[in-house]
C-alpha cells in the first residue's frame, strides 16, 4: 500500500499520515489530524493517542496494518504512466493502434498493430521522465505527435478492505 493509497483511508476519518515521518524512508510512521499524533508505529507496535479519544474503524486499522507491512519501497507514490497512441483503425470490429513502445537500453520504436490488451504491458508505459528522454531524439515535428499521442493511464482503483 502507498501512502498515498493509506492517505485516502485516513481523510475519510479526519487523518493524514505525517509529512514528516509517512514511513517511506523508516519504519516509524505517524498519523495525525488538526490537533495532535492519533497513532504512532514505531516499526513494531502500534501506540493510539489516548488524548484524541476518538475509536478506529476497521477499515483504518486494516489499512494501517497493510502500510506497516508494505516494503518501505513500495510504500511511495507510483509515478503516473502514459501510453502514446498516434493512430487508431478499425478492422473486421477490432481496433488496432500504432504506439511507442521500449525497447532495451533506453531506446524506443513504434509499434504497429498494437492491442489494447498489449497497451497494459510496461513496455508500453512512460513516465513524463521516458516520454522527455524520448522526444530528446526525435525532430521538432515528431515531438508534437508524441505530444497528442500522450494517454493517461488511469490508476489503479482504491483497494476494498474485506470488512
């Protein structure tokens, strides 16, 4: 679980991890609201404020408990990903496009014929950081198209907590 991902469990109760200590760099990790820590991890236990006198939803405690057990790494934000679509046909009711794709070492190709179901593969996928090293190489025309072809990748939806 990201902390962005814990951070919209916890706004639904009034909390927010700490910007300062959101676990992402350490184990310990604080949850706080307007006035003051509500819940501390410390890397082993979880210790509640007594002084907030407020109870814990099972939906955020569940999600408390899966952000301590995520890896540190996977705890950050997930860059956002893009496809670059520059056509689109329709043939016999099935739709093709032509895209960039990555191929090793940072080098890109378009690809012809491309599924949608292929467009969900990472060789598909750019962060703004790829989609900029691409339109390095390309001429000043060529940029515009990756320019139009540029598709937000919607992100995944928000995890139900079984509860």
């Amino acid at each position: 679980m990201t902390k962005d991902e814990l951070n919209k469990v916890l706004k639904k109760d009034g909390m927010y991890l700490s910007p300062v200590s959101d676990g992402t760099f350490n184990d310990i990790f604080y949850v706080v609201n307007e006035s003051c820590i509500v819940a501390e991890f410390n890397g082993v236990d979880f210790i509640f404020s007594r002084d907030d006198g407020q109870g814990y939803g099972k939906k955020t405690v569940a999600a408390l408990i899966e952000y301590a057990n995520t890896p540190i790494e996977e705890r950050k934000p997930k860059p956002q990903l893009f496809n670059i679509i520059i056509a689109q046909e329709h043939d016999d009711g099935e739709t093709w496009y032509t895209t960039w794709r990555k191929i090793k070492n940072s080098t890109f190709e378009t690809a012809y014929a491309t599924t949608l179901g292929e467009l969900n593969h990472e060789d598909y996928q750019f962060t703004q950081k790829e989609i900029d090293l691409l339109k390095k190489e390309l001429p000043e025309n060529q940029k515009k198209i990756v320019d139009l072809g540029v598709t937000t990748i919607p992100s995944d939806k928000e995890k139900v907590v079984p509860f």
